[in-house]
C-alpha cells in the first residue's frame, strides 16, 4: 500500500483538527480562517487524488485497515477504514466541491460578523463528510454520520439571531434523528446477526459472504431500517420536509451540504450496503430495492411538481435537489448501483455549481431571493448567467456535452429493463420533463426579460466567487467525457468491468428518447413562461402564467402539498400531546405517588412519636410512680421503733430455724 | 422426779421465750437490756445443760463456753448501758417508743 492508501484516515483527520484550531482563533483573524480551512481542504484533496489515482492500478481495487477499537471481555469493537472505487471517487468530488465553496465563502459571508466560526463549522463539515465516505464499519460511518448531522445543525442555523434559521435548523436535526432511530435499529439487527459490523475484513466482513449468509431472511428488514435513515439524510419522502426549511441557511451551506454532499450521503450510504439489499435477489430484484424504487420515485415526481410553483430561487433548486435524490434511489434500487453513483457525482458538481450561481444572484441583488422580484440579470452579471446556464442544463439532462445527461440516460436505460414494473419508468420520463420545465422557469423569471424591483443597482459578484463557478461549470461539461456510453470508464471503474471504448454505443435508442424529453420540457417552459414577470393578455405582471392558468393545482403545489400542515395536525400535535400528558402525570400522579410515600413515612413518624409518647413515656412514668409508690409504703414500714425491729428479727429467726428443721 | 434433759431444755426456752417477751414489750430501754440478758442467760443454761447431759461431762467444755458468754454478756451490758445514757442524753428519756428518728 502506497503512503496515502496506508493513511487514508488523515483525509478526514486534517479538516477536523483545523476546524478546531480555527474555534480557538479570535474573530479579527478572518484571514487566518479562510486560509487554514482552504488549506486544509486543499490537503485533503491532493490525498484524494493521490488515493484515487492509486485505485485506478488495479481493477477492483480494495484496501482495507481494520483495528481494534475497545475490548469488552472476550469480545473486541472493531472499526476500520476503506478505499475502494466508490469511495476514492466519492472522496474526489467531495473535496473538489468543497474547495470550490470554500473560496466562494470568502466574498459571500466577506460581510458577515462570524466569518472564522463559518469557516470552522465549514470544515468540520467537510472532515465529517470524508469520515463517512471511507468508514469500513457501519458504526465508524453512524459516528460520522451524526457529525454530519450536527454540522448541517450548526451551519442551517448559522445566523443564530434569526428565529427561523433556528426552528429550520432543529427541525432538520429531528427529523433526521428519526431516520437515524431506524438506521440505529438496523445496525443492532445487523451487530446481531452476524457478529460483525465491518463492512469488509478478509472474507468475514458482514457484506461479505460469511456474514451475509448469517442473515438469511433478516437482511430485507436490515436494509429497510438501514433505508431509514437514508429516508432522513437524504431527505425521500416523507421525511424531505427538513430540506426545503433548510434553505434559511446560507447559501453556501446549501451548496455544499443540501446539494452535493451530506444529502448525497443517504445515496452513499444504499450503495456502500448494497449487497444487504440485494441479498437473495431474483431476476435482479428484492423486497427492500422495491421499496427504495417506490419511495424514490414518488420522491422524484412529487418533489418536482411542488417545484414548479415556488418563487424563492433557492427552494426551487432545494426541491430540485429532493427529485434527483429520488432519482438516484430509483436507479440503486432497479439494480443502476454505478448508474446512480456517476449521477450523484455529476448532480454534487452542477447542483452545488446551480447554488453558488443562485448565491452570487442573492448577493448581486442585494439578498433578495423572490425570483418574481429579478429579471434581466443576463447582460447585469453575465458571468453568472453563463455558469448558471451550464448548470441548469446539466440538470435538466441536455446530452452530448452535459455530465447530467449522460447519467440521466443510464439511469432511464436501467429504468426501463426493471423487470417488475414498467411505472417508474413513465414516471421517471415525467420526471424528467418536469426537471427541465422548472429550471427553464427558473432561469426565464431570473435572468432574462426586463429588470424588475430588485435588479436594480445590480452588479457582476467578485472574481473570488466567479472563479468557483467557472471551474465548477468546466468540472460539468468535462466530467461527461468520462461518462459517456461510448467510453464508459466510469462505469467500467465502479463496477470493476473493463471499459472499451466504442463510439457506436454513444447512439442508442435512450439518448434519442432522452433528447426529445428534454426538448420537450424546454420547449414547453419557454413557451409557457415566455413573459412571466411581465403582464400578458389579461394576466397582471406579477401573477405567475401557470398560477394563472390552474390557480388550484397551483396554491396546492405551492404549499408543498399541505405536507407540513399534516404533519403538524397529526405527528407534531400528537407529539405535543404526549409530552403534555408525560408531564401531567410527572407532575401530579409520580409526584402523588412520591408524596404518598412521604406522607407515609410521615405517618409511621407520628404514630411512632405517639406511641413513645403516651406508650413507652407512661409506661416508664407509671413504673417510677409505682417504684416511688412501693418504696413510700416501705418506707413507711420503719416506724423508727426499735422494738418492732427486735420482733421482726425474732419472727425471722423462728422462721429460719423451722425452714432449718424442715430441710434437716 | 428425774432430771432428765428435756427439764431443763424447757426451762431454757422458758426463760428465753420471757426474755424475748420482755424485750419486744417493755417501754423502757434499761427493761429491753433486762429481757436481753435473760435471753442470754437462757442461752448460757442451754449450754450448760447439754454439757450435762454429754457423754463427756469432766471436761469443761460447757463451763468455758457459759463463762465466756457471762464475760460478753457484761461487756455488751456495759455498752448498753452506755448507749442509754447517750440517749437519754439526747432525747431526756428512756421511753423507746419516741426514738423514732429514723422513721421513713
């Protein structure tokens, strides 16, 4: 193993130690913060790389530390760190994204009071993320699983004096708590069956053979507790209420964790388990893949359609964010595993691109998010209208020259052959459709047509934020030469397959279908919003061309499907109600009881002292008074006479002489 | 009649019995020291009389023990003696019925 192999665990290592020297800087010391983040990320990805060229070496390349944690008894914990195709790519892109946010950071929080404990929490973020991506035993990836957690908690609520950036940030932890409660469950399950939490340990690994043939018929509902929590991080239905909420962030943070990372790591976590899912498969199919398929289907066209009808320009991008996650669920679980990871890397780099473009808009207009309130910011800020162009059409899966067209298609090609049922299929082409008729609204209402209230007094964002968006939008367009079907070295490196490169496979039947879809979707935003912002026929200027035409369908999806008000009826109310009934009865019936006890005690107190009191005292008294008693009437027998003296002694004597008589 | 030894028992228990009487009834304390020397006196015949009637009589054993009793007798009259007239003394009268002071 060469040196960045044999000390992958640095990878994580590094941004977290700087994190915490970054907590013990003063605030002044901005400078210091940005640099030592920067350079700890900059670390961080030249091991990747050198990881990542080093598993290029072999096929299938694996290399694995495993250690001893603690021993309890005869029993020892062991953790360990892994590095294997998945992971060294993953680790790239997380690194590489990073980096390009972490220089964007330094123009947009350039304002911002608490820019050093930014950076900090940034990092610590980071180091977290790359903990996840090569932890070897589930518990190793829950531990950094939970610090992934607690830095989105920390960054969503970041601006601590804003009330709602506060509830956002508690309502994302619980909800991915309740995720994690299932994810935990799993993990006993699995810890259980097969005595082993490390994912690989020479052959006796729990998705390994050994352990897996431990499992038996427990490995479906393993793999649907362990789904839990990617339901949760990954924000599925119908625990994706916390994504949307979590916008109030900055938006870097959304950038980098609700985007391209953490909320990546539920996809992750399907792919590093896979052989858990799959157990037992059937013509390619199993229980809990069918469950991942249904879930993020519905997650994907649901997600989407409340999309269409948002104004502020980072929930759109937010809920574009839960529809390509449940994308990425469709493929993993119709068997696309390498599919859905070449998408998850392609989606990290143009989604978090999407972001930074859509935060550069945010701070050219001066924090305004109401994409109803900009317009014309194509000739204001160009450079950021061309990188966002890029983006948005990486995501909305134009071909040929667009990462996410390319996945996009794998994915609707592994779609299409699931030999259990042909309904993710169509609903994936809607899907599709409605990816690019929301980002053709979007970029319509954003940049082109005339300037409306906010884009006034607009100017280009600085170079130290244009320069992550150019390099992310160069990442995008060039990421899909490897991915293309006609050389697909990407998905060849993934599964461990040879990859040959053969220009013929480029045309195929899907790339055709694919096209028209995206044209479709296009073609039918511009023609739709063509004149959003501005007034049309009868149509006042600020009334949105698809609220006008079906104003019902429309207040519905844009309040997201009344799904937070359920939830608030029901799960919230009746969370509510038990806590309100756990504290009547702490309060009055074990407090009653405790006090019952005490009054008890008391009791037995009293009637001890009563007893004492009147029994033993009186007793006591009476025997004196009867002690005084005898001795005054033995006392009185001495009548100071001496003669009766002399008699008694007489009677005595008589009375010892006939005792001596009788016993002689 | 004989002399038998029964005679002179029941004299002795008599003269003792008298003696007793004497001290336990009597007001006055030199009468009490009277009944105490007659109940010694009784004493000192018993003695005798057992001597009397022993299987040894020539050896005066009996004699001794009656001469050694007078001896005491008059040594304890003495004290006695004494002890009244400290008495009286003190409380002008020789009438035992009123040295109750150790009356409780």
């Amino acid at each position: 193993m060469s040196w960045p192999v044999a000390n992958v665990w640095l990878i994580p290592a590094i941004p977290i130690a700087i994190s915490l020297v970054i907590l013990s800087l003063a605030k002044s010391r901005r400078q210091s913060a940005a640099g030592l983040a920067i350079i700890g990320q900059v670390v961080a990805l030249a091991l990747s790389i050198a990881g990542f060229l080093e598993s290029l070496q072999t096929p299938s390349f694996r290399a694995v530390q495993n250690f001893t944690w603690f021993t309890f008894g005869e029993t020892a914990l062991r953790i360990g760190w892994v590095l294997d195709p998945l992971a060294a790519a993953m680790l790239v892109m997380i690194a590489l994204v990073g980096l390009c946010i972490f220089i964007f950071s330094i123009g947009y929080m350039a304002d911002d009071k608490n820019f050093t404990r930014f950076f900090a929490y940034l990092s610590f973020f980071s180091g977290a993320m790359l903990g996840v991506v090569i932890a070897n035993s589930l518990l190793l990836l829950f531990v950094f699983w939970e610090l992934v957690g607690l830095a989105s908690y920390l960054l969503i609520g970041f601006w601590i004096e804003r009330p709602r950036a506060a509830a956002a940030a508690k309502k994302a932890f619980i909800t991915t708590r309740i995720g994690d409660m299932g994810f935990f469950l799993g993990m006993l399950w699995l810890y259980h069956s097969s005595g082993t939490l490390l994912f690989y340990d020479d052959g006796n690994g729990c998705l390994e053979s050994v352990g897996l043939a431990m499992l038996g018929a427990s490995a479906t509902f393993i793999a649907l507790l362990i789904f839990c929590g990617a339901i949760g991080k990954s924000g599925q239905f119908p625990l994706h209420v916390w994504l949307p909420d979590a916008m109030e962030g900055p938006t870097p943070v959304s950038a980098l964790i609700h985007a391209a990372t953490m909320v990546a790591a539920g996809v992750f976590l399907v792919a590093r388990v896979y052989p858990l899912f799959s157990l037992g498969r059937i013509n390619g199919v199993t229980s809990s893949l069918t469950v991942v398929v249904w879930i993020g289907v519905t997650t994907a066209l649901m997600a989407a359609l409340i999309a269409i009808a948002q104004a502020d320009i980072k929930r759109i991008l937010a809920y574009s964010t839960v529809s390509q996650l449940g994308l990425m669920m469709v493929s993993l679980g119709v068997g696309g595993v390498a599919a859905g990871i070449m998408h998850l890397l392609a989606h990290g780099f143009f989604k978090a691109l999407l972001f930074l473009g859509a935060g550069s808009v945010i701070h050219g207009c001066h924090h305004e998010q109401d994409i109803r309130k900009m317009g014309g910011l194509r000739r204001l800020m160009p450079v950021t209208f061309l990188t966002y162009a890029v983006g948005m059409m990486a995501l909305s899966g134009v071909p040929l020259f667009f990462s996410g067209g390319w996945t996009k298609e794998e994915i609707l090609h592994a779609t299409a052959h699931w030999p259990k049922s042909h309904v993710p299929y169509y609903l994936v082409l809607a899907g599709v459709i409605l990816t690019a008729l929301y980002m053709t609204r979007q970029v319509i209402y954003v940049f082109f047509g005339s300037p409306r209230a906010a884009s006034a007094h607009v100017r280009e964002s600085p170079r130290v934020m244009t320069t992550p968006l150019i390099a992310l939008a160069l990442c995008a367009i060039f990421f899909s030469v490897v991915l293309t079907p006609g050389w697909p070295w990407l998905h060849g490196y993934l599964t461990g397959e040879p990859a040959q490169f053969d220009i013929k496979r480029s045309i195929q039947p899907m790339l055709f279908v694919s096209l028209v879809l995206v044209a479709a979707g296009i073609g039918l935003g511009v023609l739709v919003y063509r004149r959003a912002g501005m007034p049309d026929r009868r149509r006042p200027a600020e009334v949105d061309p698809f609220e006008y035409a079906q104003p019902a369908l429309f207040c519905f999806l844009e309040n997201k499907m009344w799904i937070d008000e359920l939830y608030g009826r029901t799960v919230i109310a009746f969370s509510w109600m038990s806590a309100r009934l756990s504290d009547w009865m702490d309060r009055y019936f074990w407090d009653g009881l405790v006090r019952a006890f005490g009054r008890l005690g008391q009791l037995f107190g009293i009637f001890t002292t009563n007893v004492d009191e009147l029994g033993i005292n009186a007793g006591v008294d009476e025997t004196m008074t009867g002690t005084r008693g005898l001795g005054r009437v033995m006392s009185s027998w001495h009548s100071g006479q001496i003669q009766t003296y002399l008699g008694v002694i007489a009677i005595g004597m008589l009375a010892l002489l006939l005792l001596y008589a009788w016993l002689v | 009649m004989t002399l038998t030894l029964q005679i002179f028992l029941i004299v002795s228990a008599a003269l003792f019995c008298i003696g007793l009487l004497a001290a336990l009834s009597r007001r006055h304390a030199i009468f009490i020291l009277i009944g105490i020397e007659m109940m010694l006196a009784a004493a000192n015949l018993n003695f005798i009389a057992f001597w009397r009637f022993s299987p040894e009589p020539h050896q005066p054993t009996g004699v001794m023990v009656a001469i050694f009793s007078i001896a005491i007798a008059a040594a304890e009259a003495a004290v006695g003696l004494a002890l009244v007239i400290a008495v009286y003394r003190h409380y002008r009268t020789t009438n035992v019925d009123q040295f109750d002071q150790l009356k409780g």
